[in-house]
C-alpha cells in the first residue's frame, strides 16, 4: 500500500510539473515568416515545370503541368503563369509551386504570352488572340485572325502587335481588341518570329525571309533587309541595331536608320532561338548545338559553347551568367565573360522553351522571344 501511494504522488507530481512547465513556456512572439530566395524557371517536355536556385542549380521546387511546354512562362506578382501546348494555363505560387489556378483558352498555346497592368495576353494556334483579365481570370476580349498566331505579342503606346500565319502583322488596341492597323507581306508569306518595337518602329522577321520594319503608329512599311532563309528568330534592337538569325545560318547586325548590313556571322545550323546582349556582346544558340558570344563591334566569335543538342531555347542574361536550355535535355548556366560551365541539370526531355528569373525584390527578368525588356 505504502508503495502505490508513493507512486500516484509520483505520478501527480510529473503531471503538475509538465502542466507549469508548457505554461510558463507559451510566448507571445509570432511564429516566423517563410524565408524564399530568387529562382530561375525553366520547364521541357517532361510535362514539369522547375524552379532552381539561379547561383547552384538547387531545385526549390517542381510542379506537374501535364503537357508539353513551349512557350515561356510569365510572373505576374507572386504567380507564375505557365502557358502549356494544349492550351492549359497553370498558376503557381512562385515561392513553393503550389497550383493557384488552372485555366484553358482552347486552343495550343506556343507563343509567349506578355502582361501589362490587370491583363495578360496570349496567342492561340486557333487564329486567335485572348485579353484574359489576370483578378478574375475571364476573356475580356478576343481577336480572330486569318491564321495560326505563333508570334508572341508585344505591347507599344497601348497597343499589341504581333504577327500571324495569315501574312498579316497586327496592331490591336489593348483595352478593347479593336484593330489599329495591319501590314500585308501577302498570304503566301507568314509570320513565325516574335516583334520587337524600338524608337518608333516594329521588327519583325518573316518566313519570306525579309525582316521588316514598320512604323509602330501606322503599320506603314520603311524598310526590309533579305536574308537567304526564313527567319524564325525574334530580333533584337541594341546600340542603334537591329541583330537576329536566321535559318540560313546567319546572325544579321543591320542599321536600323538605313537597312544596311554593319556585319554577318555565320553558324552551322539554322538560328531559331532569339538573341540577348549585354556589355557589348551578342548571345544567341543554333541548331548545330552551339551556344555562341559575338562582339557587337565586328561579329567575330568572343566565345562558343557546345551541347549535345540542337538549341532552340532563346538564352537568358542575369547576373554574368547565360541561362539556356537544349534538346540534349539539359538546363545550362555559363559565365558571360569566358563561357565556362557554372552548373547543369538534366531535365529528362527537350527544353524548347526559354528561362525566366524572379527574385526575391519583385524584379522578373525575361528573354527577349516575347518582347520583355530587362
């Protein structure tokens, strides 16, 4: 008897202490904000989309988007809108990929799509154009071409402009989708690459294999310079230049006053993808697996890079380093200055589409295929 009672006191005593000890632990501070740093996002056609840590290549995160990926991605605020070739549009929460929102426009979906204030715009294979309002997620408007839109939509003074497998360049108005003006190149022509609009005009390039420039206010025609191959490859305006590829395998600096060629550097392969510069060089990949650097001076190769696939992924400038992606199924990072490989990681299918970086500070920084300025 003696011994149970020494127990149940025992017992009691355990109970009392561990009841005083979680109250006098209990603290009025709030639990701590989730910390995130900047990612880089690239997706394949493994049907994933990825967010590595930009400086080391550490996955953050991956999310199921159960479809082939294109196009590149867009951040709109803290969501990460993934357009996807079956026409399914994912929202990601950035920072964790957790899904927000799955949307459909209908139809395929390869050209980038581009935002500007509440909207974001996206092209469709169908012939169409979608204004899709970003808070609610409806079609505000749509505007119908003669032909399949690959062409990423850029946006100037209020309007839309891109380019249309009907032989057609477009300017609509962003607000309500009524027409501008359109440029005819003729309907046996069309329009695979990308505009960019600088100093008051459009370059566009076309599969007639002429790039074109318009002016950005009336559509009407300045000038236009004649490859020997269709160009794909979305332009680019540096230094008073326009630069792009084509699938002759060229890279063309022109002249953007006079039209008139200041240098031509060739590759092995078509140029698809679209190029990027900085500090006075010129990055651009083609199809004979190379990642090249061109000094924007005289053409001449600073540096290449080799994969083991062809690259149709446009690079990516942030930070002294190049981001791209290639058909051998890798997602490369290299230094600006030498070319050297910072890191890789294998990505288990073709990476057809471009990387785009978010940091923690709210500043997104794009390639150029669509349009986006850094």
């Amino acid at each position: 008897m003696p011994q149970r009672w020494t127990n149940l006191l025992m017992a009691l005593g355990v109970v009392v202490f561990f009841t005083a000890c979680q109250k006098s632990n209990y603290s009025s501070d709030q639990p701590l904000s989730p910390s995130y740093s900047s990612s880089v996002f690239i997706s394949s056609d493994n049907d994933i989309v990825y967010a590595f840590d930009p400086q080391n290549g550490q996955e953050h995160w991956h999310s199921s988007v159960s479809n082939n990926v294109n196009a590149t991605p867009i951040l709109i605020g803290n969501n990460l809108f993934v357009p996807t070739l079956y026409g399914n549009i994912y929202i990601f929460d950035k920072n964790t990929g957790k899904t927000v929102k799955q949307i459909s426009i209908n139809s395929q979906i390869i050209a980038s799509p581009i935002s500007s204030g509440n909207m974001i715009y996206v092209a469709g294979v169908n012939d169409t154009l979608y204004a899709l309002d970003i808070n609610t997620y409806a079609v505000k408007w749509k505007f119908a071409t003669g032909g399949q839109i690959i062409s990423s939509p850029t946006i100037y003074n209020g309007n839309v402009i891109f380019g249309s497998y009907d032989g057609k360049v477009y300017s609509v108005n962003q607000t309500d989708g009524s027409i501008i003006w359109s440029y005819n190149a003729g309907t046996s022509n069309y329009f695979k690459s990308s505009p960019i609009v600088s100093g008051g005009n459009v370059y566009i390039g076309c599969y007639d294999s002429n790039l074109y420039t318009l002016n950005a206010v009336s559509g009407t025609l300045k000038w236009k310079y004649h490859t020997r191959a269709a160009i794909e490859s979305s332009p680019i305006v540096y230094g008073g230049n326009v630069i792009f590829g084509s699938d002759d395998t060229y890279l063309y600096c022109v002249d953007t006053a006079t039209g008139i060629a200041r240098w031509v550097s060739r590759t092995y392969d078509r140029i698809v993808s679209s190029p990027t510069a900085s500090d006075q060089v010129i990055f651009t990949a083609s199809y004979d697996d190379t990642l090249y650097a061109f000094n924007i001076l005289d053409g001449s190769v600073k540096w290449k890079f080799a994969t083991g696939g062809a690259i149709k992924s446009s690079p990516l400038v942030y930070n002294g380093r190049v981001y791209f992606g290639s058909y051998d199924k890798s997602f490369y990072v290299v230094d600006t200055a030498s070319g050297n490989l910072i890191w890789k990681n294998k990505l288990n299918n073709i990476i057809e589409c471009s990387p785009i970086v978010g940091e923690t500070t709210g500043s997104n920084f794009y390639p150029t295929i669509s349009g986006y300025k850094k």
